[in-house]
C-alpha cells in the first residue's frame, strides 16, 4: 500500500540515547522504585474511593490515591498547578536527577521539552468550562486558572520550573502520545533544534477520566502516571564520556483507519511495524521484548503483531495490568518497562525490544529500543 | 542531504472565505469576519463579537468522514486539509497511494465536545456522560481527521502547543519532508470558538468588545475566533515533475520557549526566537520584506512583538501587519492563515493588512502597520509569527522560489 521512499540517498539517521529517566507512577517515584515494582510484576491498583467528591465508576483505580504536589515540589508556586502539570513536573525532575546531562546558562537555550498528552487536564478543561454554566454570571471564571484549560500547560510550567528554554512541544497524541512525542523528538534533535530533549507524556486520574474510561468500555480501569526521558544524541553523549541508559533505534507512526476494516488496518500496523524493525536493523526473533499497547485498539495490534512476529516468542510486557488504562501516558510507561527490566539486569544489555501503541482512531506506532543495565548508584550527578 | 520544501496548496476555512481565492479577496480588500456570537448562548457576557465561521457546512466540503462522527474543529481541519489537496492539484488517489500525512497544530481541541460533555454533567452527572462525545473528545483526532478524510496512511500527528500550535505543525512537516522521511505533508491548524474560552480571555482582561485593532494607540484586546488552515507541502523536485503551481517556499523555522511566565510574552525570548528562525534558514534580517504578526491586539503582546521586532531589526523593520484584525484570534489555527497570507502575499505580491487601525502608538515607533487595505508589494522573504501560552515562540520563514 506504501511505496517505498522515493530516493536513497538520505544517510542513516544518526543515533540517539536515552541518558536518564524519571516515572511518576503508582507503581513508584523515580526510575529506580518504578523499575523493582515492574520487575516483581506489582500492580498499580488501589482504592480511590476517598480521593473526590464526584462519584466514580468504581473503588479501585490505578492511581496515586494520597498524591499532593506540595509533598513532592514544596509549595511556593505549586498551588495552582493542576494534577497533569504536577505529574509532569516531578517526573522530569526525576528524569533530571536520573542523567548525568547538566543543565545550565550555556546550554538551556537548547535544552526543551517534548510532552504526550491526550487532551491536556481534562479536568482542568471541564471544570472551567462548568464555571461559566454554574457562576451567577457566566464570566465569572478565576484567570489565575485559564491557564490550565490549554493543552501545552504542563510543558510551559515545565519549561519555568526547569527553566529549560529550547524547543517546547506539546503533542495530542491519545495511548499514541508517548511513541509520537518520541518521534517528534527524534525528529527535533536530528533537525539539530536542540541538543538535549525531555521528551514523555503524561494522563492524570480524575472523576472525568475514570468515568470516560470506564464508558468508553475499557477492559481495565483508569490509571495515572508520567514518564519522561532525556534524550540526546550520540555526539552529545559520547562527547562527555556518558554511558547511556538505552539507544532509540526506531520509532514509526501510520494510519490505519478502522474503517476499512480490521484486516487492511493490521496490515498497514504491521508495515509499520515492520518498517520501525527495518530501520532498526533488527529482525524480529532477535527481540527480548515485546510491550504493546494500551488496550483501546486490542485486535488490530494482536492482529498486526501475530503477524509480524511469526514463530518468534519475545517476553510479553502487558503493561496495563500493572498501571491500568493511562492513555497519553501509556506508551511511555512501556518504554518506560522496558528500560526498568534492562535497568538491573545485565544480561539484557545491547538485546532490542519492541514497543506498540494504537488509539481507537487508528493512528498506529512502533519502536525499537535496546537498553543497558546500570550497577546500583550509578546515576547521574 | 535536504530537499527543499515548497507550498503547492491552501486551505483556509475561515471568517472571512472559504477557500483560497475568497480568501485571498478578503485579505486584499481587508474584509472583517467579526459577527455577533451564535455557536453559544453569549447571554450574560459583557462581550459577545466574535470571528466565527457561521458559513461552514462540513456536508459540502468532505468526501469521507461523516461529519456525525467528528467534533467541529476535527471538521475544520480536515475540510481545510481538502482544500488545501483539491487546490494543489493532485490526484487524491496518487495522494493516498504515497508517503503521506498530515501535522495539526491547535489550542483548544474539540472544546465544543467538551463544553457538550460539561453540559451534560451539570444536568446530571458524570456517569450520565454520552459515549459518543467521550469517543469524539480526544485533541488527537485532528490530524486523524485529514488522514482519514483523504486516505492517507502516514503519520498524524497533532501539535497542541496553543496558539503557536500551527507554526509547530509546518515547522514539523517541512522538517520531515526535507529529510525524506515522507513525501507529501498537510501542515495546518483548526480551532473551535468556545465559551469558556471567551470567559477566560474576558476576565483576564484580553478580550475587546467590537473590533480587534492590532498596533492601534488604542488597541484593547483580542475577539477570539475560528477556522481551519491548511497547507499542502511537497518537495520542490515533486512539484516541479508534476507542473504544480508554486506559492512559496519554506526556508526555515525557529522555535523556543520563554521558560517565565504562563501569560505575559517576553520579548528578549521573542527576539531570540527570531534570529533562531532567521539562523535556520539561512537569511538576515535585513531579507525580511514583510512579517505577518501575531498580533493579537493586546495592548501587551503588540508591546512586546515590537520591542522584539525593533531589537532584531533595528529601528525601520519591514511592514508588520496582523491579521487577526480581520479574523480575531484563531487560537491554533492562527499561525497557519499567517502563513496561508503570507503564501499568498509572496505569489501574488501584495501585503495583507491591518485593520481597524486609526492611530500609531508612540509607544512603538517605527511600526508599518499597512493599514486598511493590501498593499502590492514584491515579497522575496517573509516572516510568520506565532506565540502562545506557555511562553511556546514559533516563527517559520517562507520565501520565494529562487
């Protein structure tokens, strides 16, 4: 159905590294507490029915059921933040904690941030918009607050608490946030736009979520989290003598629209596929790992995956059973357990694994990461 | 190795035309798309002018999606993204056949789905919530929409960094084009007027009452506004091959982040921003012939724009005009008509103007507002700009073919 691409004299793209990480989750705070809790197979479930007023579907969610923001970032300037722009924020703050890139005057300007979400805070978004049907007059909104109805929220209060003043981009992208975030950021840095990304996306649990989840149908109830990846480029790391945590091979996106039916949909998910492992260079029995998706899209990608992956049996990683249905925040947290299982094991070190994402519009993403393992307390400084 | 990137189709679905030669009409003649709210109930708002797009019919304009099925502003961007490909002149089924897909920038997604959804909640609960407007929700869908409109199968990525969102998006596809990563790019922008939008712009004290009066002594806010852009980008190779007619280049484009404030702009992160685009596309300032503002009309953006404006390019910058005096404020969309005008000015040699401009600011001395109506002009270079929110600066950089 695709042609091939019409030239090829374009070099190979050059390589790019994971050189830290940081997760918000449930399942733990910090690269290290997130990857022991996705090794030992915890799952993330947990009685919620006390964290709001509104009802929800039902008592157990996914969530970080006693988070405040204050407990983690302190209160000066956190009172207004929302609860998606405080997931973010600690997760890359971890994330910075977790390089050894430093940031400083000399190299902010090029230093951004690149940030998955499904529809900003919904929360945020639907409570403001309750404000001007429900206030006596329907202007009569809190300004402090409006601007947490836009979508790139998160990313610019990022960007002020970390002052990280390069590229700042926010990308809607639903359960395929995290695998465009990545591309768009591959993309920026290939583009030499920046030398350095934070690039991750985020889902916050609220009264909204949970019940959209839960009428939407989804197999498993709504989660929450953030993760959030530095990456950077091979001369950047190997310039400064870092190791890196991981090496982006690949990532792919398409459409495969659902309306065409479920067969030509896998098969344009599976060219997708395949073309990420070409550009790779890897074959797919050389795969440790596979994590798909979110659960939204479940037949097109088993589907697409069966096929791709013929006789080869790589390690299954659902991670929605551990995390639950997390949306923007999803394919991140694979990536995200993928590096956790490579992060104190070192007989993974150098093996590549395959990463999947699909919404239920049919857009479609893969990518191919191989990761190294890190000795206990070798962070960054 | 780079391709170079030209723009070879337009879609604008605005206020003030549908399509490229209505649209162009109206920028030349300096037509205003401001009309009385009627996509909310605006009673009990001081303020009730906005620049919608009442003229919109989804029916007409799109051969694939059941309009049903999608939220406005999905609807925008693919109608524009039609547009853009019917006026570029390729054979849709070629179209689908190749590496293709689209980039959308936006602000407020499918806020009137949302604003539906928080209707039915205030009537009832959250439970109570219909399953087809939560399906309909997600901002992701706009790109989704353009490829699913014209069956492409590439990527579709939506870009939400508010209202530089569409700046982000050609940015993207430009990018992506000239490294061979796809072959054929929609890049736009498409946004929905809401109410709590408007609420939220009135109480910070942005909002104007009638007519939006950009660079004015006496400006006093923005009208918030609507529509989808679209453009329809190709390799120049490809579009010389297939005899494509040719509005303009993109040369380059610059992006940064102010990293101080959510609101108020920064006009030394501003300036910067302007010579990283000026930097990535090879020119000086001194090329610039025109710059299709953001210029939204506040007095504190227009303020800020031309102080970065006078630092950059010292004190006679090029003309400056803002076209949001004709459509109000687009939100995601706006940057992608700046760059849909300023396509239009290079190929057709005219200056878009300001509107609504009665008296120069001293404040802002220096300032060519081009006021009234276009002005024919040759332009070998112009510069489009777009801030946002978040401190998220976007100016791309188009050019002539040379």
């Amino acid at each position: 159905m695709t042609t091939e691409p019409s030239s090829t004299s374009f070099p190979p793209p050059e390589p790019l590294y994971i050189t830290g990480w940081g997760v918000l989750s449930p399942l733990g705070d910090g690269a290290d507490e997130f990857s022991d809790a996705v090794v030992e197979g915890r799952t993330a479930l947990t009685d919620v029915s006390s964290m709001f007023e509104e009802e929800l579907p039902g008592d157990q969610a996914y969530a970080l059921a006693e988070f405040r923001v204050r407990d983690y970032l302190g209160r000066k300037g956190t009172s207004f933040f929302d609860r998606s722009t405080a997931l973010a924020l600690v997760a890359s703050d971890r994330a910075l904690k977790d390089t050894e890139l430093v940031v400083t005057d000399d190299n902010r300007d090029q230093v951004g941030l690149v940030l998955g979400t499904t529809t900003g805070s919904i929360k945020s978004t639907s409570d403001y918009s309750r404000e001007t049907l429900t206030q006596r007059r329907p202007y009569l909104v809190n300004p402090v607050l409006f601007p947490n109805t836009v979508m790139n929220c998160a990313a610019g209060q990022a960007a002020i608490w970390h002052k990280l003043k390069g590229v700042n981009a926010t990308i809607a992208g639903g359960q395929l946030a995290g695998l465009s975030a990545l591309r768009y950021a591959c993309r920026t840095l290939r583009w030499e736009d920046a030398e350095a990304l934070l690039v991750g996306a985020v889902e916050e649990f609220s009264p909204h979520t949970a019940w959209a989840t839960h009428l939407a149908t989804s197999p498993v109830p709504a989660g929450e989290g953030a993760a959030v990846f530095v990456l950077e480029t091979a001369a950047a790391v190997a310039d400064s003598g870092r190791r890196a945590d991981a090496e982006v091979l690949a990532v792919e996106l398409a459409t495969a629209d659902p309306e065409r039916g479920t067969e030509a949909a896998a098969e344009v998910f599976a060219q997708c596929i395949r073309r990420a492992l070409r550009v790779a260079g890897v074959s797919a029995d050389e795969l440790w790992a596979v994590a798909p998706g979110s659960t939204a899209a479940g037949r097109i990608e088993t589907a697409a995956l069966a096929a791709v992956l013929g006789p080869a049996e790589p390690v299954r990683l659902n991670v929605a059973e551990l995390v639950g249905e997390c949306h923007a925040a999803s394919g991140a947290l694979q990536i995200a357990a993928v590096l956790a299982h490579h992060r104190s094991n070192p007989t993974l070190d150098g093996c590549p694994a395959l990463v999947t994402s699909a919404t239920r519009e049919g857009t479609v993403g893969a990518a191919v990461i191989r990761g190294w393992h890190r000795d206990r307390g070798d962070h960054g400084q | 190795m780079r391709r170079r990137v030209v723009i070879t189709g337009l879609g604008p679905v605005s206020s003030v035309g549908i399509g490229t030669e209505e649209f162009a009409t109206a920028l030349q003649q300096g037509e205003s798309g401001i009309s009385p709210i009627s996509s909310f109930d605006a009673t009990g708002f001081p303020h009730r002018m906005a620049g919608e797009v009442p003229a919109f019919d989804p029916k007409q304009m799109l051969e694939h999606l059941d309009p049903r099925e999608w939220g406005r502003t999905s609807l925008f961007a693919a109608a524009a993204a039609r547009l853009a490909v019917q006026d570029s002149g390729i054979d849709p089924a070629a179209l689908s056949r190749a590496r293709a897909g689209s980039s959308i920038g936006t602000t407020s997604g499918e806020s009137q789905v949302i604003e539906e959804l928080t209707a039915q909640w205030v009537a009832g609960s959250l439970k109570d919530l219909d399953p087809a407007l939560i399906r309909a929700t997600p901002a992701s869908r706009l790109a989704v929409a353009v490829n699913r409109e014209l069956g492409l199968t590439g990527e579709a990525l939506t870009l939400s960094t508010a209202c530089s969102a569409s700046n982000y998006a050609l940015g993207h596809a430009y990018a992506t084009l000239a490294t061979g990563e796809a072959d054929y790019m929609i890049a736009g922008g498409a946004d929905s007027v809401c109410r709590w939008a408007h609420a939220g712009f009135y109480r910070l004290g942005a909002l104007t009452e009638f007519v939006c009066s950009p660079f004015d002594r006496d400006r006093s806010g923005i009208l918030t506004g609507e529509g989808g852009a679209a453009l329809f980008l190709e390799p120049l190779e490809s579009a010389e091959r297939r005899g494509a007619r040719i509005y303009a280049e993109v040369l380059g484009y610059g992006l940064n982040c102010d990293a101080s404030h959510m609101v108020a702009p920064d006009p030394v992160s501003i300036a910067e921003c302007m010579r990283r685009a000026h930097r990535k596309a090879g020119i000086d300032a001194a090329q610039v012939d025109y710059i299709c503002a953001h210029g939204t009309g506040t007095p504190a953006n227009d303020a800020m724009e031309t102080q970065a404006v006078l630092e950059v390019f010292g004190p006679k910058p090029p003309p400056i005009s803002s076209i949001k005096s004709m459509l109000g404020h687009t939100m995601g969309a706006a940057s992608g008509f700046g760059a849909i005008a300023s396509a239009l000015g290079i190929a057709r040699q005219f200056i878009p103007p300001t509107i609504n401009f009665r008296t120069p600011d001293p404040q802002m001395p220096g300032i060519d507002p081009v006021a009234g109506v276009a002005r024919p002009a040759r332009l070998r270079v112009v510069q489009n700009n777009g801030f946002a929110f978040g401190g998220n600066n976007a100016i791309t950089i188009l050019g002539e073919v040379a």
